[in-house]
C-alpha cells in the first residue's frame, strides 16, 4: 500500500521502508511504537507540547467513553458511507472517536492527523484501521488532491490547504456548533449567550447541504465536568460555577450540530 504523505521539510513523496517513512532528499521519519508518525518538524512548532495538552486529552477520552455524542458520529458515519471514499483524511482528529468508527465502514486508506501528540499516541494505540499522525493542519503532510473526502470536526478551517488537499470530485464536511450548542453550560459564564451561526462556504467549494442536529440530554455533573474541561471556554469556568454546577446530580443540557457538506469547485 502507498501512504500519501509527503515530506513536510522538503514536500518530495516519502516512502514507507520497514518502520519508517523518508524521501528522496534522505529525510527519515520513524513510526512510533503505537502506530503512529510525527510529521510536525521541530522548526514549525510553536510551544514544546502543541496543540491540546494532555488534562484536555483526558478530559476528552473520559467524555467520550461515554455516549452523548454518539449520535453525531452515526450520522457522519453514514454520511460519509454514502460518498464512498477511496481515501479520506480527519483534519484535527483527537482521540479517533469520529475517525475510527467511520473506518469501520468504508473501504478506503483513512488518515487522521492532529498536532497534539498527546491525542495521536492515544488514537494511534486503540485503532489500527487508521494512519495517525501528527501534524499541523495549516500544513499537512499530504501530496496535492489527494483526499476525496476531507474531515474537520471543531476544528479551525485554513481554506487554501483544503482546496490543495481535496480532489475535484471531492467532498469537504465541516461539523461546527448549532445554534445552542452548550447553551446552559454557557450562561453560568456569559450574561448574554450569543447563538451560533452556520459556517460560511469556504473559497473553491459549493455549499450542498447543511444538517442541523440538535437534541437535550440529561447528563451526570462529573461527565460534565469532562465535557467542560474539553472545551476551549473551560478557561472561563471559575470554582463557583464548578460549585453550582454540583448542586444537582444532572443536569438538562442542549447538544447543537450543523454537519456542512461542500463539493470542491473550479476557481
């Protein structure tokens, strides 16, 4: 099998030989024991430990282990099932909780991608029907139009990397927060909770269908905690609000989803 990474110091194709990846310039990057490649050059990171460090990570698994958000990942599951990728790529996939479950049901080549190397080893160890990697999405280490469908799920949008990635079939699928996304969790923080709007359509690509999901679980204060402290307004939360919070054993919170579908364009 031919992997479509290319070399992120010089951008020339790298070849897999045994446990590691390297190019025609001799750039050599090894596999990881768990699984995974680090394709994220020292010069190009901006702190020691980029991206979301390891108390957002954890926060993030023990939400996940539950299944609050599982109806998020059935849908595009089977949005995705649909398109029928030969290859598709997570932009920012975390932990896999989204990326794994939809290698499940495709066949194609997956690659997940994130720069917290924290989020990868743990992806990389539990999933094996994933290429995991770490990387900067504002530079992936991916060959030009490669992807027939491109996945970002909360993840920031940097509009020229996603048109060099997708194929001019391709599909781009953009999960951002609905309308109440959170909505009681963020009046303990704000005095006028403002709701979220849909994403505008990125340049190069054709808006085909935007899917709003939106439902009200009842969920456990301590899983809450989770989810608040995956979050990136988990900076705002103060002791007090933890402390109202554990007033009550559950509470009624709003889970809000737009899933937009976009199809790449001539320029």
């Amino acid at each position: 099998m031919t992997l479509l990474y290319r070399c992120p110091l010089c951008l020339e194709p790298l070849k897999q030989t045994q446990n590691s990846l390297c190019c025609a310039k001799r750039h050599q990057f090894d596999f990881a024991k768990e699984g995974y490649v680090n394709l994220l050059p020292v010069q190009n990171k901006k702190s020691k430990q980029p991206g979301d460090n390891l108390q957002m990570v954890q926060a993030r698994r023990a939400f996940f282990a539950t299944d609050h958000y599982v109806f998020l990942r059935q849908k595009l599951v089977e949005i995705i099932a649909k398109q029928a990728p030969k290859t598709m790529i997570d932009l920012g996939c975390g932990e896999g909780f989204y990326t794994h479950a939809i290698a499940d049901v495709i066949d194609a080549q997956v690659y997940g991608i994130d720069i917290s190397k924290a989020a990868v080893k743990y992806a990389a160890k539990r999933y094996k029907n994933v290429h995991f990697g770490v990387a900067s999405i504002k530079q992936t280490p991916f060959s030009n139009h490669c992807a027939d469908v491109l996945l970002s799920v909360f993840a920031p949008i940097f509009t020229q990397e996603l048109q060099r990635l997708c194929n001019d079939n391709g599909t781009l699928i953009i999960v951002s927060p609905g309308p109440k996304h959170l909505f009681e969790l963020k009046q303990y923080i704000y005095d006028d909770v403002q709701l979220h709007e849909v994403v505008e359509t990125p340049h190069g690509f054709a808006l085909q269908e935007h899917t709003l999901l939106e439902v009200q679980q009842q969920i456990d204060t301590d899983v809450l905690e989770h989810l608040i402290r995956m979050t990136p307004f988990a900076w705002k939360f103060k002791d007090s609000h933890y402390d109202a919070l554990r007033s009550a054993k559950t509470h009624a919170i709003t889970l809000s989803f737009y899933i937009s579908e976009f199809k790449k364009v001539d320029n």
